[in-house]
C-alpha cells in the first residue's frame, strides 16, 4: 500500500509539472543546445637549467597538488631475452627504497603526509606520479625526488617482484583472453620490439644489477618532463622543483623516438586452448596522430565497434546474431602509426559464424559505407566524449604536456572538435577501403577446433599456424 501512494504520488506531481507549464513533456532528443565551445585553460610551459621541462596549471578549488613525470623509457627498450625489464625496473622503483630509506620506511612517510606515488611503465613511455594536499607537498617532492634519482632497488623487493610477475604470467595460461591479445601483439607487431613480451625464462635472468643499469640510462633531467596542477602558484612552484631535482644531472643516451613498425604480413593464425569458448581477434595497420586520416579512423572505428549497444559490430553480431557474448572493436593511434583491431568472444560452435560476420561488416562498410545518422551519432558522441576526457585541471596539463612528448602540434587539442565535425560519409567509405584490406588483415583465433561448427581453413587462402601448446 506504502508503494502504491508513493507511486501516485509521484504520478501526480509529474502530471501537475506538465499542466502548470501547459505542455507535455519535451522529448531529450528534441532538446537543442548552443555550440558546444571547446577551450582549455592555457598552461604554462618553462625549461629548468638541467633541461626538465615543466608544465604548470594552476587550480586553487581544492588544497590538492598532482604531480605527473613522464620519462621516454618502457617495453620497447627491453634487451632481448630480458623482456619484462622495464617494467620490473618501475615496480622495484617504487618498492625497492631509496640511499636515505628502505621501501617499508618509504611507504611509511608516504602515509604519514596521505601521499601516494605511483610508476606505470607502458611501451614507449614511463609515468611517475605523486598526489598530495598542499601542506605536505615539499615533503611529498622531497620523497618524490629520492624515488627518481636515487632508487637501490633492495634484493628483497627485487625477488618478490619477479615472483609476483612470474605468477602472473602462469595465469595468462588461464585466461583464453590474456593469451589472446598477448598473442595478437606479437602477430601484429611481428619483427618489431613493440611484440616482444615477457616470459617466465625472461623474468629469471633478470638481476638488480640489470635494474640499476636500465634506470642509469634512463632516468635524467632532459629525458623527463613534468605536469603540475593543484592549488599553487607557479613562482612557489619554480622554486620547489629545482631545489628538490634541480641537482638531479646525466647523459642523454641516444635512443631518441622509436621508430614506427613494418606492418606485419596477413595471416590467419589458430592457437589451441582447451575451452568451450573461442577468442577472435582481427588486426590492421592505422593510421597516426599526426596523419589527416586519424580524425576519420576515430569515427570509423565508433561505428564499427567501440561506440557500444548502437556500434555495427555489438549490435549485429551480439545483439542480432547472438554470437557473442562480448564484442567490438578497438583503435590505439599513436603520434606516427596506429592499429585498429576487432574482437568477438564467443562459444566454440559459433566461431567461423562470428568470424564471417565481423569481416561482412567490415566489408560491408567498405563497400557502401555507413548511414548518415550513424556518422553524426558517432561524431556527436566523440566530440562529447573528448571535451569531457578533460574535466580536470590534472587532466588538462598532463595531456598538453603529452602533445609535446609525443611530437604533436600543441594544437592538436583545439583543432579536435572541427576536425571530427568535417569528417563525411565520403571520407569513411575512402580510409575504409584503404585501410581494411584484407591484404592487411592479421586473424586470431584461440579456442579448440574440435568444437568449430566447420573448418577453419573454409575462412580462406590465409597462412594458417596451428600451435598445439602454448
């Protein structure tokens, strides 16, 4: 009775709101708005003597400062037969203490200030970043600083980090997903450092010694750069920064920008897993930031299959076709190259369905292109989508400060929202065909043939590579 009232409640003030202003209620896609204007706050870009370059916004809403250094180090420079390297040398950073304290004790005044320092390491670039209240930023940049330039890589930590990274690497056996697109990488990158990944055997011969010499020929002022944003002024800042790394010095080894990959041969891979279900992956060379036809692929790439429930792929072969239980597709550009790849995991007896309709789909766009209110949706969306990516002051400042690491224009920001705006159902149908060839096409398939509906080898006149044990 109690939810009865409170729905007629409800019901009536719904009913008096439309009647007290005389309409009925306006449908939200009716809704217009004005332009959406797009204008990030200017930073402030300054070189310190030692050659760190530093980028400051300031935001005084919240007693809060983050911190983002950016060292051109990761995967990539990993020595063969040592792959996992990198990787290690970040985690054993943070862990492993410093000349003036052991790792716990730096944990420990890390949580006495409710700071918190983190490393990613990804393939061409290492991230160290530090949060802390205003209060306790020099002590936060002091911590921040013995983290950067004096490291001791404690065996203890050394050993737990590789035991952890080994036993990560035993799971991926595990994951019909993980083993998937570590397989893919390899594929998609084939004869480039970017498709070498860590092993078990890697991880073994790895040794501190190997960590103190990586970080050696890394980590220095004019290979670093630096974000700053929060609730102080920039002259505190020039102040704060050079005192606590402005004494920080070393050689720049010359290991510039890695070049952009070969692209991979086509090829149609099967890799055993015993598994009821099957993982496909479908790869292709893309285009780069810095190419004219980036701003297309971003909206290609939403309407087949990264734009969710409306996207060609997730609602044809998902939602439709019902063979998948995950679908989609994904781009990851980055400032000269980019790889664009499909993804469908589904049960074994639906795999060479759900392969035919990924590549119809493509085709298809290929073919006749895409629908007008599929262009504007996914132009809409993306517009919408960028604009908020950078809500944050942190946000903003870090992603100026990229533009430079990466080599783009440091108009690239601004000039986003026009060039998604002009892209046209001519241009989609143009980069489509040029860039989804089939004789560009890398297929994956992981699962066990036994369960397949038909032959694999009925999709095509591919190479096909059976591996039998991973």
């Amino acid at each position: 009775m109690k939810r009865i009232s409170i729905y007629m409640l409800f019901l009536l003030l719904c009913l008096s709101s439309c009647a007290w202003q005389g309409t009925v209620p306006i449908d939200p896609d009716e809704i217009t708005y004005p332009p959406l204007r797009f204008e990030p706050p200017q930073t402030q870009r300054t070189e310190l003597a030692n050659g760190i370059v530093l980028y400051l916004l300031e935001d005084h809403e919240l007693p809060f400062v983050n911190l983002s250094a950016v060292v051109r180090m990761g995967s990539y420079y990993d020595p063969t037969g040592k792959e996992g390297l990198a990787d290690l040398t970040g985690t054993v950073m943070r862990t492993g203490g410093t000349r003036s304290m052991t790792g716990d004790e730096l944990d420990d005044a890390l949580d006495l200030i409710a700071a918190e320092v983190s490393i990613a390491v990804g393939t061409e670039s290492c991230t160290v970043s530090l949060s802390v209240l205003r209060e306790n930023l020099d002590k936060g940049l002091e911590l921040l600083s013995d983290i950067l330039m004096n490291p001791v890589f404690e065996e203890e930590k050394v050993v737990l980090a590789k035991s952890l990274e080994t036993e990560d690497l035993r799971r991926i056996r595990d994951n019909p997903q993980r083993s998937a697109f570590r397989k893919f990488r390899r594929l998609i990158y084939e004869g480039d450092s970017r498709g070498r990944v860590p092993t078990i055997s890697s991880i073994e011969k790895i040794q501190r010694e190997d960590m103190v010499a990586f970080h050696r020929r890394f980590f220095h002022p004019t290979n670093t750069m630096i974000a700053v944003s929060g609730d102080i002024e920039k002259d505190a800042l020039l102040e704060k920064i050079p005192s606590c790394l402005g004494g920080w010095v070393g050689t720049l080894h010359a290991d510039g920008t890695a070049p952009a990959p070969a692209p991979a041969r086509a090829s149609l891979d099967y890799f055993y897993k015993d598994t009821p279900q099957s993982v496909i992956l479908l790869g292709y060379p893309a285009p780069g930031k810095e190419n004219p036809d980036y701003y297309t692929f971003e909206v290609l790439d939403f309407i087949i299959g990264s734009g969710g429930f409306r996207s060609r792929i997730f609602g044809e072969v998902r939602n439709r076709l019902g063979l998948a239980y995950s679908a989609g597709s994904f781009y990851s550009p980055r400032t000269r190259f980019g790889i664009f790849g499909t993804y469908a995991m589904v049960k074994g007896a639906s795999t060479l369905d759900a392969l035919g309709a990924v590549v119809r789909i493509l085709n298809e766009i290929k073919a006749e292109g895409v629908h007008p209110e599929e262009l504007a949706w996914a132009k809409e969306s993306l517009i919408n989508g960028f604009v908020f990516s950078f809500a944050t002051s942190d946000r903003i400042v870090t992603g100026q400060m990229m533009l430079e690491y990466e080599g783009l224009s440091d108009k690239f920001l601004t000039r986003y929202k026009n060039n998604i705006e002009k892209v046209t159902l001519t241009d989609i149908t143009d980069v489509a065909s040029r860039y989804l060839s089939d004789d560009n096409r890398i297929v994956l398939v992981l699962g066990d043939r036994k369960r397949f509906a038909r032959p694999l080898s009925s999709f095509g006149d591919f190479r096909v590579t059976e591996v039998e044990k991973q």
